[in-house]
C-alpha cells in the first residue's frame, strides 16, 4: 500500500480548520481524528461533536463550509444525546488498498 500524500494532506487540512473552529467556538466539544493514516480503512473520516443548539459567528460558520467543500462527504448525526455529530470524509487516502488487492486475486481464480 502507498499513502496518497495528497489527500492525506486534505484530510490533515480539514482537521487544522475544525481545530480552529474549536478555538472560536464553545459550541464544539470534541474532535476525533487520526493522527496517522490507518491501513486498513481506505477512507478517513473527521467527526466532532457541536452541542444541540448551536449558533455560530460567520467566522465559524465560514470554516464549517470550507471543510465541508473540501471533503468528499459530510454526514450528521444526531447522537441521543446533547450534542450532534459531525463527521467529515475523504476518500482514497490510499493509492492502492487491501480490498484491490484482495479483487485481484479474486479474479486470477
């Protein structure tokens, strides 16, 4: 497998944006995201938790639509609880993946 530097840098771009929407916003209680590429997910995801009733600044409200402009995936998620989840996705973090790998021996049978 090799890492395909280029959407990893977006997946690291999109974690900078959200970490300094947690700066201008008490509204975001947590972040999660990795801090290396997993090898066996082919995509990787960002979710942070924002509390139910949120109201942002333009400012936040501006940074919240560049990182969903940049993903290629945006999924809410009301949890039960007081919070909303809100998870980012970028796919094909890598250039070639254990399931290619797995399709092609497949197709040798």
């Amino acid at each position: 497998m090799k890492l395909n530097t280029e959407r990893w840098q977006t997946y690291q771009q999109i974690r900078a944006q959200l970490e300094k929407l947690q700066t201008l916003s008490s509204a975001v209680l947590q972040i999660r995201a990795a801090d290396e590429p997993y090898p066996y997910d082919k995509n990787a995801s960002i979710t942070i938790a924002v509390s139910r009733l949120s109201a942002f600044t333009a400012a936040a409200a501006a940074i919240l639509a560049d990182a969903v402009k940049m993903s290629d995936g945006f999924l809410i998620n009301g949890t039960g609880k007081n919070a909303v989840q809100l998870s980012f996705l970028v796919e094909n973090i890598w250039d070639s993946f254990i399931d290619d790998l797995d399709d092609k021996d497949d197709s040798d049978k």
